[in-house]
C-alpha cells in the first residue's frame, strides 16, 4: 500500500487530505505537527518535529496549508529535516485529464475537475469543487478556494489566492502573489501582488503584510 506523511497538521485543512488518503487508499503511517495544535481525525500517530527519529524521513510527505506563504515555510522546513516531496496528492473524486500535469507536493481535493493540456505546479491546492478549463497553468504554491471556476487558457502566477466561489474568465493572466476574493468576476488580467473582488472585479487595497492569509498563524 502506497503510504504518505502529512507534514504541519495544525491546519483545520488537515481533515481533509486525510479522508482523501483514506478514499485512495493511501495509508498514513503518522503525521508531523509543526506549532500549534494538530487538527488530524486520527490523532495517535502524531510527531512534534524535534521527536521525529531517522526512520521517518524514509516517508515521503506533503503539506497541509491553504496559505502560500504558510505552505512555503512548511515546505522549507520538511526539506531541511531531511524529507523528500511527495508525489501530487489526487482525491479519487476528481477528474483530471489525462494530458494534464500535476507537480509534485499538490493536492487536488474531491470533485474537482482539471482540463486538458493544464499545467499545475509545485505544492498547489486546489479545493474541493474547483474546476480548471483546458490550458490553464498554475504556477508553484497557488491557492485555489472551494467552487472556483477558472475558464480555459487561464494562467495564475507563483503563490496567488483565488478566492472560493470566484470566476475568472477565459484568457485572463493573474499576476504572482495576487489575492482574487471570494465571489469575484474577474474579466480583466490582474497585476502581481493586486487584491481584486466583486462582480466585476475591481482592485482594492491591500497590504500583504497585513492579510490574514499571511500572519504567523494563518493557514
């Protein structure tokens, strides 16, 4: 049986690449808590990092983090304690094209739906109920929120957030490190680092310091 670690369990996200494991049949010989308090269901093969013996790093792991920035630190920080990366972790409620490419250390949770010739990178999350058109490229550590439609030919740089619920339409371009709210109507290609929300999609003001996605705690 293929097994995987589920490394920074704090994550209220944690749940939910459990039950995906549990629905591939993927087996979780324990998992690592990284500050804070875990939130697995099954909570008795749970390590702090400073008790995790040689043996464990035998075990391929994958974070669990909605936050680019949190996921980025998390991925730093199984590296330096000597973990490889997982393969991509897909719900088997989802479809993904078969010309589609999936990188390393994501998650595709269920019912989701990836078109054809899509490139999603490295330590992408791509929640439940979200779909990806045909050509659309994610870059590394992109965040996407449960129910979002990204039409096709849609491209998405390093460590963006689109928001749950949102639409972008065909074609469109959002910059790296930009934050597409829930519920937006994005019709317009948005630049590096912009907050854009409502129907349609307009900036906002934002300060990346500030954000909820980026405080010490966040997830």
């Amino acid at each position: 049986m293929k097994q995987i670690a589920l490394f920074g369990v704090r994550s209220p996200l944690a749940v939910e690449y459990e039950e995906t494991c549990q629905r591939a049949g993927i087996a979780i010989p324990f998992a690592v808590n990284v500050a804070g308090a875990p939130r697995l269901l099954t909570t008795a093969l749970i390590f702090e990092l400073d008790d995790l013996e040689p043996h464990h790093l035998e075990t391929a792991c994958i974070v669990c983090a909605f936050s680019p920035v949190r996921r980025r630190a998390l991925v730093e920080t199984a590296l330096k304690a000597g973990f490889t990366i997982a393969d991509a972790l897909v719900d088997p409620a989802s479809t993904i094209a078969s010309s589609a490419r999936v990188g390393a250390g994501s998650y595709i949770n269920a019912g989701c739906v990836i078109g054809a010739l899509s490139m999603i990178g490295d330590h992408v999350m791509f929640n439940r109920s979200s779909s990806a058109g045909h050509h659309t490229i994610l870059a590394d550590y992109v965040s996407v929120g449960p129910g979002a439609t990204l039409a096709g030919n849609v491209r998405v740089g390093e460590g963006s957030v689109i928001g749950a619920g949102s639409i972008i339409l065909p074609g469109l371009r959002i910059g790296a490190g930009a934050v597409v709210a829930a519920g937006a109507l994005v019709r317009h290609h948005v630049p590096d680092g912009i907050l854009v929300a409502g129907n349609p999609a307009v900036r906002h003001a934002f300060n990346f310091h500030r954000s909820s996605l980026n405080l010490p705690d966040a997830e």
